[in-house]
C-alpha cells in the first residue's frame, strides 16, 4: 500500500491561514490503513486546526469528509454538490488523491495535509517499511522475492556492492544489506545460480510521447 505521514501542523495551519471556511477531506484506502488519513485522523487534524485557529483568535469552520477513494472518480462526485461552497479543502489523501480532487474541483485550492513517502507494508502495530519503488518491470522473480531497488541503498539491479558488513548495508549499518537478504533467499530457494542472470538497466523514462506513465487495459475500458 501507499505510506504516508502527516504533515507537521503548523504547516497546513500556514497553507489556510487566509482561509475561515475549509474541508479537510480523508480517505478509506491505503492512508486509512497505515493511520495518516482516514476517518479518525480527519477528525484529530480537524480538531486541532479548530483549537489553533481558536487560540488565534481567528476561528474556521471546517467540514469534516472522508471518501472511499479519492483516486477514484465515482467517488469524488459524492462531495461535488457542497465542495465550492468552501475556500479550500486539505485533503489527507495520498498525492495522486489530492492532485485527482484538484483535478476534478478547479475552484477552489487543494492543500496535501500528509506527506506520501513510499509504497511500503506494515511490518509491525505502527511501523511500515518500504518494498516497492514502482520502477515498471518487476524483477521478483530473479531477485527470490526482494526487491534491489527499494532495499539495496544503492538500489543496484546487479548486486551486491561489496561493502556490506556482517549482513548490514554499508551506507547505513542499521539495515540489512539488501543484496545479503537476496542471496540468502535465493540460496534458501536452491537457485542461486540466478545471481549470475545480469539485470539490465532500468527503463525509467515515463514512454516515448513523455509525461507519466500509464496502463490501458483494454479488456476493462467502456
Ligand atoms: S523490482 Fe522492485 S521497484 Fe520494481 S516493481 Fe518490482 S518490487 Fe517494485
Ligand atoms: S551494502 Fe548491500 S544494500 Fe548497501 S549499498 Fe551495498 S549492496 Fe546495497
């Protein structure tokens, strides 16, 4: 899933300082789940905007909604009769749910309340670690399972780089060398004959015509 945090209060206190009417808008996916942006965290964020636009003497009405999805469009539609009614809306969604809602809602600015950092799961009760760059072409299934990009500091698609020490990454001590962790499973695996496939560079460029990528399945389109 998608792991976000939230952004430290007096900076969206800063992006609505002008305002005095307001929606802070949640949703139930990923940010529901790894606790930055669902319904109870609309409520937090919008309590303490209250209280400190209270204690400046400058109170602000503020709606409190939380979507289904906010990447969604069927979705969106379910606020548009009241969305203008306000002077902006702090969305606690991920960005490609902001940046959908600012799409959608022209006349009035979207404010990101959180902080989208990586896509990542939930090792423990509040603790989520990153799994995933979405680099476009999986190599899962050379690697046993690990990915080289989001787990090797250096993100090498043909480890490892040599400097880790007692299974710890060179860069940072503190984790483990993500290429130790790839030999290890793919031993475990009996394959380690894989090593020696050569991953080629990565194709990071977002397609020929440019801007960001995108998936048509023709299967699924009306
Ligand atoms: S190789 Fe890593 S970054 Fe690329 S899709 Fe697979 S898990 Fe994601
Ligand atoms: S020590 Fe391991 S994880 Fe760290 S940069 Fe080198 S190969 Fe990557």
């Amino acid at each position: 899933m998608i792991i976000g945090k939230g952004k430290p209060i007096k900076n969206i206190l800063a992006m609505i300082e002008n305002c005095s009417k307001i929606i802070v808008a949640g949703c139930r996916g990923c940010v529901t789940v790894c606790s930055a942006g669902g319904e109870k965290e609309v409520g937090i964020l919008s309590a303490a905007l209250s209280l400190a636009r209270e204690t400046d003497g400058k109170p602000i009405e503020i709606k409190e909604v939380t979507l289904e999805r906010q990447c969604d469009p069927e979705y969106l539609e379910t606020i548009r009769s009241f969305v203008d009614e306000y002077e902006a809306v702090v969305s606690i969604a991920c960005g490609a749910g902001v940046q959908f809602m600012a799409e959608k809602f022209r006349k009035i600015p979207m404010y990101p309340g959180i902080d989208t950092n990586f896509i990542g799961v939930t090792e423990t009760q509040g603790v989520w670690t990153e799994r995933c760059q979405a680099c476009g072409d999986c190599k899962l299934h050379i690697t046993g399972g690990i990915c080289p990009i989001s787990r090797c500091a250096k993100s090498l698609l043909n480890g490892p780089c040599g400097g880790s020490s007692k299974g710890k990454c060179e860069v940072n001590p503190e984790v483990d060398c993500g290429w130790q962790l790839i030999y290890d499973r793919l031993k475990e695996l009996g394959k380690l004959d894989q090593l020696e496939i050569i991953i080629p560079i990565n194709d990071w460029s977002t397609g020929r015509d440019g801007g960001p990528r995108k998936i048509i399945r023709e299967d699924l389109t009306l």
